[in-house]
C-alpha cells in the first residue's frame, strides 16, 4: 500500500504525532443539507432564466407578434412557479423556452 492510501486513516487520525502534531484537538465541521443545495441551485437558475428573459417581454419589443408574447409571458410564469411543483427542489419540471 502506498503513503496516500486510505487503509489506516482512521487509525493515524487518532494518533497525529507521526505529522508532529500531539495535541489531539477535534472541531466539528457543518456539512450542508444536500436538500439546501438543490434549493439553491434551482433558485439561481431560476432567477437566470427569468433575467435572460426579460427582454423578450419587455414593452419596447416590436419584433414579437402578440402571440410570441403571450408565450414568453406563460414561459416566465410557469419558471416563477417551479416553487409550486410537488418534487422541488430535487425533482422540477422545466418549462421550454419559447422560440
């Protein structure tokens, strides 16, 4: 077995002095909650897609008949409502942007 083989780390832990370290003090470490994680995740991409949309609904576009618009609209419902789907944030449904 090599030096950074894992076989006895848990061992050499209880024990540091081989590195020069003889006081033995611990301190716990938070780990975030997976769930928080995907929550936040959704969320970013969420507030991105919204923003990137924005100028597809915007008053000042004339290049867009009524009905692109009413789907770029629906579009951007259907993201400020991922919140609403019964599998979020692990499981989200996302809308088809509108062409």
């Amino acid at each position: 077995m090599g030096v950074f083989g894992m076989e006895g780390v848990k061992d050499r832990l209880g024990d540091l002095s081989w590195i020069g370290i003889t006081d033995q003090a611990w301190f716990e470490v938070e780990v975030p909650d997976p769930v928080f994680d995907a929550k936040g995740f959704v969320d970013a991409q969420v507030a991105h897609y919204l923003k990137e949309s924005l100028p597809m609904v915007a008053i000042d576009n004339t290049n867009m008949t009524k009905e692109q618009r009413v789907l770029w609209f629906e579009y951007r419902k259907k993201l400020q409502e991922i919140y609403l789907q019964p599998g979020y944030p692990n499981d989200v449904y996302w809308p088809a942007k509108p062409e």
